[in-house]
C-alpha cells in the first residue's frame, strides 16, 4: 500500500466521519485482533527470557496465533535509556531478539523496532543492545527522533488526550507487539504495557501537563492496539524508576508476562513489583474504561514454573 | 622549483585539508572519531596559541610547528592548512569562472595601517583581556561558524530529502534529523562575516587575508625572514605580467622584479603561469611599486545581493524549522531566577572559558544532544556567539563528553566520562508554584525521570500524588529536568549556572530489600 494514499484515505475519512471510522476500510489492521489464543494470559517464571518467552508463546499457540505470513510486524520495545542492559532501564535484547525471530518463522514479511527515546536515540539504540540484538534477528531499526515521522491521529473516547501525533511505523504495520519492561516509576508507581506507548507518540510533554494517568488510559483507546504484550519482568528495576542510579536499583525476578489485554497485564505486573495496582491510577481508570479487565480471578490465566 | 608541480600539489594538498573540515564541521551523525578532529585542529595557529598559553605543553604547540613552517617556507599555511583561506580560493576560482575579469588581479599596494593595527588591537586585547578580538577574526573560527550556522542546515535538508525518500521504500539508514536554529542574533556574525569574505575573495582574492586577517599578517611579517621564497629570474623575464595578473594577492611588482613576501601565500599560481619559466621558488631574493584599478559594475552587485538573499535565507529557513508543541491550558507564572548562566562541562569556571573561547562552534555543532547555544547576551557582550548550556532547547547527556574532547583552544579541558558525571556545572532549583503537581493538582514526575542522579526525586504530596524534591549535592546540571519539565513559559525547575565549577558528590544507593520471588503474586 502506498503510504501517502494510506494517510490520505484514513485519516481524510476520520475527519470527516469521525476516527472510529477512519480504518473502517482496511480489514489487515484487525487480521490479528486479540482473543483468538486459549489462555488470557500466561506467566512464567523461573528462566531466561528467550526461553520463557519460548515456552509462553508455545501456550497461546505460537507466534502463529498473532502474526500471518506477510505481515508487517512492529515490535516496541522500551528503549528510553542510554544505559547497558544490565541496569534493566530498557527491554532484555535477548528477549526482544528471540520475540523478533518468532515472528520471522511465523512467516512476517518485515519486522521493525523502534521507540522514542527519552536519551540520545543513537546512544540509547546502541548502548540498550537492542540495536545489535534486533538486527541480527533481522529486524529494522527505524528512528524516532524526529517530529517528521509522526503522523496526527484522533482519539475520539478520550477523556483529556483527544489526539496525539504517533509514529508512521505503528500506522504501516500490520501487528503491533508491545514489549515493555517492568520498572519502578517515580511519579506513577509503575512503568509496563500502558505506559510503554508513551514512546509511540511525539508529544508526551502534553501528556505529563495535562493528567498523566487519564492520558496513558487514554490513548489505548487508539484502533491501533497491541496483538500482544509481552512483559519483560526478567531483571526489575525497583526503585529509582524508571532510569534508575545503579545495579542496586535492580532485582532478579526472572518472569515473564503475555497477555493481549494490556490492563490485565500491567495489574499482574504491579503485583510482581509489589505495588497495590488499585494505587497505580491509570489501571483503574483504564479498567473503569473498559480497556481492559483488572479483575485477574475473572481471567483465564496459564502459571508455568521453569 | 619551476615547474607546475607546487601548483598541482598545493591544490590536491589543500582540497584533502578542506575536505576534512567540512566533515568535520558537517558530520552531524558522529561519525568521525574525537582523535582525528584533535589531529586535523593540532595546526590552527590561533587554537593551538590560546591552548599553549593556558596549558604549556607541546601537545598544545602546533603553532610553533606552524611558526617555523612560516620560517622556512613562507605563508605557505595560508594556502594549504587555513580552511578560510582554501574556501576563498574556490571561491575566488568560481568568481572567475563567472567573470574573468575577477580573476585578473595585478598588483596594489599593501594595506599597512589596517593590517597592522588589527594585529596590534588583537595582540594587546589578547595580552590585556581574552580573546575578544580573536572571537570575530581567528579564520579558523569564522570557517567553522559559516559550517555551524550555514553549511551544516544545507546539509541537514539534503539528507532530510534523501531520508524521505528511502522512507517510502522503509530503508531507515538514513534518518530524519531536526533542523533546529540558533537565536536570530547568533546568525548576524556569520552573515557578515560570509558576506565580507564572499565578496572579497570572489572578485579581489586574498585581499580580506592581506587586510583585515590578523593570522595572515602576523605570520606575514614572520616570512619576510623566510628562507624559500617566489623570486624572479630577471635574465629571463620579458615582463609580460602575467604572474601579476594571476596574483590572488596582488603581491607581485614584475616591472621591478619585486614580490611582497609578506603578502605572498605561496600559491605558485605565477610560477605556473610564467611562460619563460622566469618565476621559481627557491631560498631568498626581494624588492617593491605601480597598481591598476577596476570600476564597480552590475554583475557584482547582483551577486552581493544574491549572496546576502541567499545567507539569509539559509538562516529564516532553518529557524522556521521549529516546531510548536501543545501547550498545557495553565502558564506558569514564577520566572525562573536566574543568577549565571551554565557553561559547558571541562570549562572549569565561566571567566577561564570566556577568555580561552574564540566562538568556533565545533562543540555547538558537533554536540549529539543540540544542547549548545551560541550565547547572545548570556556572558555578556564580549562573550557573543561562545557556546551556553540552553536547557530549553535539549539538555547534556550523562555518559557525553564529546565537546571537552575536541575543543581545540583548551577553553574546554578533556573530561573522562567518570569525571563528567560528578562535574557540578550548575544546580537545580525547584519552583513548587509553577509545578503541575501542585497548580493542576494530576501526576508528572518528567523532571525526577529523567534525573540520571536522583538529585530530583518525588516525595509524597496529596492523596496518590507525589511531588519534586531535590539535592543540589547529586545534581551535576545536566539540565535533562529542565528539558523534560513540560510547564512554559516559565519552568517549574531549572538549573542555575554554577560560575566556578564544582564537585558534586556521587550518589549512594543501597540494595533494595525486595526479594526474587518464588511464587507468582496473582
């Protein structure tokens, strides 16, 4: 599909009828809606991430269930940070790595990686190890530094962020693959699938000044919602979130979290982090939302021990 | 020597020299290793002076190499290590391509007063007060600011364009970059500056060097004891005038076989040109009179106002790059109350800085994170175009230290990372009535999350919420709370310039009691 049409059509439709409307037209966007996997949720504990990641994938039915051959796949990582790996402020590139090579043997045409970083981008690409482990995976790196690249979308449910700019890539792609790590955060308690989208957009500024925590439930109001969430909660940042000082920062959990409902996922994440999710504003609200669903009994969830 | 071969060389040897400036002024990917830049400036005479001054040690000394090269070789620096000069030659070149009547020089008389009073004026300010001169004529600087504010945007919108182009076929090797402009003020000196050297060079050649160059006269008068030197051959010249004529620096007096050495850059375009073969350049032979005059005329002043329309574009376009970011409904209403501006890590203080910069924007341009502003009032008048710390623009990346590295004056000394990340150049304040937390009563923290210290950190406030508190004594001034602080027109936290550098202390962290779990919480 040429891009410029894309645009054109989608969102020359969404202003005139309405953004609900807007990729009414292009059935592609849905091939992969949530829902299609036999569990809500999966949890592992106990291993590495490329393995936990192996074994969880393998529950919901390979990354089959999510991506059709010759799809255009997004996976977003956080990326925020110019620190090493080790330091846990960005997404394990192991994890990131093995979820990129899943989704080339599920038959995806391209895959790309990117976030808009809060760093240096060239330096928190490189220094993340993402870079280096997405690319050998045969992924492509797509910048995000500059206003240029994103395009403004409507979201016509929000309650206080009623458009953002976003990134092309996450428009152009087929299947969108959220993949946040868990991390203490110093001003909303916690960083994970939710908040992750923060790095979608250009204008987070806006969503810091205007009620952060009604912005983040916000926008997952957008049409283009993650197939999967895939939580990183390998090494956790605890405190001095979410960039954090030093090692001390960071704890071992070694767990893994996959789920396609982002709120479930997030309130599952607090309960690691061991912060009541009730205080965490923006889970509540998204669940008032209708987002998602924080009630995990409601919820059909597979616990595998490695 | 008399054959063409010096010309040949000077031109292939001063062509690499150019080409390794403009990348290094125009590498706006970080390409091109610290070292290699530290290579290439090791030779500019006002640069290496200023750092020798400060530091005395032979790693500062290229203008003593640069010295003794004028001693036995004459100005030949001019011609194959001065940036600006080897620009005016293309220029000039150009300048005859268009007309050849530009490029017919002959010979005039030196200016004696002017050259020698600038050099007078610059040697007793730089002796009495800093560098203040030097900031608006080192030719190494003025070439390195047309780079910074005029060449580098041209640059930028190239690769924008290619950029958009391999983004249609999702080829992201090429990335999107911000062209971001500097205060209208900062493009006043540059423009000039082009302007006066464009003229100058494309119709009179080397006059703007053997005029208002302090560098050009001060080495000028060193190679009138040059050893090798162009002189003339009298047996065998029949004073055709054709070296005269193609003299970029009006030196030569062939009617009475006199060439100023003190003029001369040693561009052996007349010993190419003589076709008896009269001309050579060899050790010692002088003399010196006579001059011919040229009318102003249409095409140089389209030119001069192409030219000047063409600056000024280059500096309107890049600033209307900018772009506007949504603005939270409530404006802050405390002004931020600043004492100092925040000059750059390795600085030291801000008077030792002020005094050793010249203002060649090699650290503004070459800085990842954009943080470098030329100043426009900021160190005052004197320090008009030196870089400053402008947090509102970007801020300064914890693990960087690209600008103490390169910085060829030594205005800005080189700092290990480790030593850059407890080096105090500034410290945070707070102003609680312009934070969000407390006017909109809603969750932010963008200032505490992007604190690589934790010198900002949120203690607990109303109900869920938490609010900013900070210890100036982790704070090194990196500006990112600045930066992040989403709150216009005035910042619920900036940071105030420290004008003496200090130590910060390094941050304590202990080990949290969370445990690895063993059981899944849910």
């Amino acid at each position: 599909m040429k891009r410029r049409e894309f645009f054109r059509t989608s969102f020359g439709a969404g202003i005139a009828a309405g953004a609900a409307l807007s990729l009414g037209g292009y059935d592609r966007l849905w091939a992969a809606a949530p829902g299609t996997a036999k569990y809500d949720m999966v949890a592992v504990m106990g291993g590495n991430p490329d393995a936990m990641f192996d074994l969880a994938i393998q529950e919901l039915g390979g990354m089959e269930t999510f991506v059709k051959k010759g799809q255009k796949v997004l996976v977003k990582p956080n990326i925020g940070w110019d620190v090493v790996p080790d330091l846990a402020a960005n997404t394990n590139p192991l994890l990131v790595k093995r979820i990129i090579e899943h989704c080339f043997k599920a038959g995806a045409k391209e895959v790309y990686v990117f976030d808009h970083t809060c760093d240096n981008w060239v330096n928190a690409y490189k220094n993340s190890g993402i870079e280096k482990a997405a690319k050998a995976a045969g992924a492509k790196m797509v910048p995000g530094n500059s206003e240029n690249y994103y395009h403004q979308i409507s979201i016509p449910g929000g309650v206080k962020l009623k458009s953002a700019k976003v990134h092309e890539i996450l428009l152009e792609t087929d299947v969108f693959i959220n993949v946040p790590i868990l991390k203490d955060h110093n001003s909303t308690r916690m960083t994970a699938s939710l908040k992750n989208t923060m790095g979608i957009v250009w204008d987070r500024g806006y969503w810091h000044s205007n009620n952060l925590h009604q912005c983040i439930a916000d926008y997952a109001l957008f049409e283009r919602k993650p197939a999967l969430n895939v939580i990183d909660c390998y090494n956790v940042m605890v405190k001095h979130g979410p960039q954090g000082v030093s090692k001390e920062d960071v704890v071992q959990m070694k767990s893994q979290i996959l789920t396609a409902d982002w709120v479930a996922g997030d309130t599952a994440a607090a309960k690691i982090l061991g912060v009541d999710p009730q205080k965490i504003d923006y889970i509540p609200i998204a669940h008032k939302m209708g987002i998602g669903n924080m009630n995990l009994d409601n919820l059909n969830i597979k616990r595998i021990k490695m | 020597m008399t054959s063409s071969f010096l010309r040949k060389f000077r031109i292939a040897f001063s062509a690499i020299i150019f080409i390794c400036f403009l990348a290094v002024f125009l590498d706006f990917r970080s390409l091109i290793p610290e070292k290699f830049i530290n290579y290439l400036l090791f030779l500019q005479f006002v640069p290496s002076a200023i750092k020798y001054i400060d530091l005395k040690t032979v790693a500062a000394g290229g203008f003593m190499v640069v010295i003794l090269l004028t001693l036995l070789s004459g100005r030949t620096y001019c011609s194959f290590l001065c940036p600006l000069g080897i620009g005016q030659d293309i220029n000039s070149r150009i300048g005859g391509k268009i007309r050849k009547k530009f490029r017919r020089y002959g010979f005039s008389r030196p200016h004696t007063i002017v050259r020698y009073s600038i050099l007078a004026l610059m040697l007793g300010t730089a002796v009495f007060s800093g560098v203040y001169v030097l900031i608006l004529l080192d030719p190494y600087s003025i070439f390195g600011r047309f780079m910074t504010y005029l060449g580098k945007p041209v640059i930028l919108v190239i690769n924008n364009f290619l950029a958009n182009i391999l983004g249609r076929f999702d080829i992201y090797t090429l990335s999107h970059v911000e062209i971001k402009g500097f205060k209208l003020a900062a493009y006043i000196v540059p423009v000039v500056f082009a302007i006066l050297t464009g003229v100058l060079s494309f119709i009179k050649g080397r006059l703007y060097c053997n005029m208002l160059c302090p560098v050009g006269t001060l080495l000028g008068l060193i190679s009138k004891i040059s050893l090798f030197r162009v002189k003339f051959n009298e047996s065998k010249c029949t004073k055709c005038g054709r070296c005269s004529i193609r003299c970029k620096s009006s030196c030569i007096d062939f009617l009475n076989y006199d060439i100023d050495v003190s003029r001369c850059v040693d561009c052996f375009n007349c010993i190419d040109t003589c076709p008896e073969k009269a001309l050579s350049y060899s050790l010692l032979g002088t003399r010196s009179k006579v001059h011919e005059e040229t009318k102003p005329d249409e095409s140089k002043r389209k030119f001069i106002k192409g030219s000047v329309l063409m600056l000024l574009g280059i500096s309107s376009y890049t600033r209307a790059q900018e772009k506007t970011v949504p603005v939270p409904k409530k404006e802050s209403t405390v002004k931020e109350p600043r004492t100092s501006p925040v000059c750059p890590p390795g600085a030291g203080s801000i008077e030792f800085f002020t005094r050793n910069c010249t203002a060649c924007s090699l650290c503004i341009t070459s800085c990842p994170n954009k943080v470098l502003q030329p100043a426009t009032g900021q160190y005052g008048l004197a320090g008009f175009m030196q870089p400053v710390m402008d947090y509102h623009k970007s801020f300064c990346s914890y693990n960087c230290t690209v600008c103490t590295e390169i910085c060829p004056t030594g205005a800005l000394k080189p700092l290990m990372p480790e030593a850059k990340k407890l080096s105090q150049i500034g410290k945070v304040n707070f102003i609680k009535d312009n934070c969000i937390v407390k006017t909109e009563k809603t969750a932010c923290g963008a200032c505490s999350e992007a604190c690589p210290t934790k010198a900002v950190y949120m203690i607990p406030y109303e109900g869920n919420l938490v609010i900013p508190e900070t210890n100036q004594e982790i704070c090194i001034g990196c500006g990112h709370c600045e930066f992040a602080c989403p709150v216009t027109p005035y910042k619920a936290i900036f940071v105030d310039g420290n004008p003496v550098h200090q130590a910060a202390k390094k941050p304590e962290n202990k080990e949290s009691d969370i445990t690895t779990p063993v059981e899944f919480p849910f």
